[in-house]
C-alpha cells in the first residue's frame, strides 16, 4: 500500500455529496489503487469499491431555505460522519466539493484529540470571489491544503496561508474526443440538475417549454434527459404526463448524447462547463427558492452564474434564472440558437475558452492523487 511519511499503509476518509464530486472522486480513488477508502460517495466512487457511510442524496441539496429544510437529515449525517472518521482514524480527510457539509464535519473532528494526526484536504476552491473575499480566511482555519480548479483562485487563500494548489478542471479530462462536429439530428438535450429540488422545479418549465415549441414549427425535435441515480425514478414517473415523451438515458451516456445535441437546455452547473468544453451550444436555467433568489441577488459579487461567462468575463450562454426561467423565454432563445450566424459564434466563444480549462495538459486527479501521497 502507498504510505505517506511512515511506514503503515495510507487511510483516507473521503467525502463526497454530489455527483460531480463522486465523478472527480472515483478519478482520485482510480489514481492510487493501493490506498485503503472509507467514506462517502455515490455510484461512480461504489464502483471503485468504496462502501459509502450512507446515499449521497442525502446531501444533495442547495439553497439557503433549502438547506433549512433538511437540517435534521443534514445534522444526523454531520454527526455520522464525525463518528465514523474518529472511528476510522484516517492519514487524511479529503472532502470534494460541498463546503458547507465538509465545514461541519472538520470543525467537530477538530475537536478531538484524534484530529492531530489527520490531515484535512479540500477539493474545489470556493467561490468566496463571487460571495466575498473575506470568507477566504475562514477555510484556512479549516483545511490543511486545498485543490483549486483555476491559477486565479490561488491568491484568494494564500494569502490566509492555507496551502492552495490549482490542478485544473477535472471535467475537462477526457472530453477532448466528445467535441462536436457534424449534427444529423435535432437532438434537445434537457438537463434539468443533480439534485431533487433543482428537478422538481424544473421538469414542469421544460415540459411547458416542449408543449409550445411543438405547437410552433417545431415537431421534428428529439428530447432527451440523462439522469443520475437520485432523480432518475422520479424523472420516469413525471414524464409519462407528458404529451411528447423525451427519451431517457442514463448518467454513463451524457456525453454520447452531448457529443449529437443540436442545443441543451440545462441546469446551472458542472454540466454547463462540460457542454462548454465539448462547444455545444446551451442554454442555462435555474429555478430556486424566491428568498434565495432575493438573497443571492443582494450578496453574490459576479454578474453570471455559468462557469465559461465568468472565466471569459462575457455572455456566452444566455442564462435565465429565477423568474426569468420560463419556457417563453427558454423558447425565444432556442430560436436564436436555430439561426446559423448565433450559434456559429456561440461556438467560437467557446472555442476561445479551450485554454482555460486544463493546467499543464495534466489530469487533475492525478495531480491530486500525487500531491496527497508526496507530502
């Protein structure tokens, strides 16, 4: 077994609460075959062996009054996963993604006498340039090292000391061979999110948004949604009101669908910057509680939500939120992205991006994988 600075095999609890995260986390587990996982995770981190403490969907919730929703659940597996990692006694703890659940857990683990001898690593920087500056300082009080996707994300918390390595975007590795090329079918691929409550809301908007592009010139449209194992029943079980059923794929055959997609109309996102990276052209959409909309509105510091808008510092995907996210307007957009001069430069927008997506052409979770063992 790998070992880190001594001679017992290397333990890492590794905590995982969406489906992004599981994807980057069966990459990182892929990377080190001899380390021994205990933790969190979903199918793609089950696959690569891992029993997971309990379903990831358990977690998969986003919004302020979401959140408050789900705090009994949430509380429960906070104090779960506190007990299973002084259980386990870990080498590191390494957390992917959902800082609010990873903050939770280290502060209490902290606490303990147990803490001294693990290491605490954090995977994807928070967007404390969109939310504030300031919240940097507090994760350096939390991590020990952090994995940022972006160079520009480093000095945000170096500054506070906290060990902060970019390892570029780890969607990016492995999507070069899914870029489009030639289109042979009027494919809409509808990705309405990860997470319950983004589906929910979401579903109705795209089946009113598939009634009216029927009715208006329209018909020769094939709709498809991926699912992912939290939403996928339920996705099955709305549809079959639908007057023009969309086919239903699963989670492992996104990209082939990507790769053949005329227009995506998705959920804001990781899905956004794949579709970016393979250049299809997309539209963004969200719905979410209105008091976090208000909210989000009085406190984020960046002028859009999708990944590509903001590190190109341009509109490149039009992105309909809140109340904005109606099927007219989802409609009239996918009109524009029918007119041949509109989606051309749509593509090359995000041609232009292709730089910015992977660090040193080397695969993030490798530079993750490496790092931890090393040090």
């Amino acid at each position: 077994m790998t070992k880190i600075n001594s001679d017992k095999p290397i333990k890492i609890f590794i905590i995982a609460g969406e489906v992004s995260g599981d994807v980057l986390g069966a990459k990182i587990m892929r990377e080190l075959p001899d380390v021994e996982f205990v933790g969190i995770g979903g199918q793609n981190m089950i696959g690569m062996g891992l029993k997971s403490l309990f379903p990831i969907s358990d977690l998969a919730v986003l919004g302020i009054f979401e959140v408050l929703a789900h705090a009994r659940t949430l509380t429960q597996r906070i104090n779960q996963t506190v007990d299973a990692i002084i259980t386990e006694k870990p080498d590191v703890v390494l957390t992917i993604d959902s800082p609010g659940f990873a903050k939770a857990v280290i502060k209490k683990v902290r606490k303990h006498s147990i803490s001294k001898s693990i290491r605490f690593y954090h995977v994807v920087a928070p967007q404390v340039w969109a939310w504030g500056k300031w919240r940097a300082k507090k994760y350096a009080k939390i991590f020990d090292k952090l994995y940022a996707f972006f160079d520009f994300e480093v000095p945000y918390f170096t500054k506070y000391g906290l060990k902060t390595v970019a390892v570029g975007h780890p969607i990016a590795d492995g999507l070069e061979k899914y870029k489009q090329t030639n289109i042979n079918e009027k494919i809409i691929a509808l990705v309405p999110g990860s997470r319950m409550n983004e589906v929910k809301k979401l579903l109705p908007v795209f089946q009113k948004t598939v009634d009216m592009l029927s009715v208006c010139g329209y018909k020769d449209y094939k709709y498809v949604i991926p699912t992912v194992e939290t939403t996928d029943e339920y996705i099955k079980n709305h549809i079959k009101n639908w007057k023009i059923k969309p086919t239903i794929i699963p989670s492992n055959q996104r990209y082939d669908l990507y790769a053949n997609t005329y227009i995506a109309v998705v959920a804001s996102g990781t899905v956004s910057a794949e579709l970016a990276i393979m250049h299809i052209p997309a539209i963004v959409v969200y719905k979410m509680n209105p008091l976090t909309v208000m909210l989000g509105h009085i406190l984020l510091r960046i002028k859009w939500v999708s990944l590509v808008n903001i590190l190109m510092n341009k509109m490149i995907y039009p992105e309909l939120l809140g109340k904005d996210a109606t099927p007219y307007n989802i409609m009239n957009c996918l009109q524009q992205l029918t007119l041949p001069s509109v989606r051309k430069q749509m593509i090359q927008d995000l041609t232009n991006a292709d730089s910015t997506w992977l660090r040193d052409n080397k695969k993030p979770a490798m530079v993750i994988a490496q790092d931890i063992v090393s040090k």
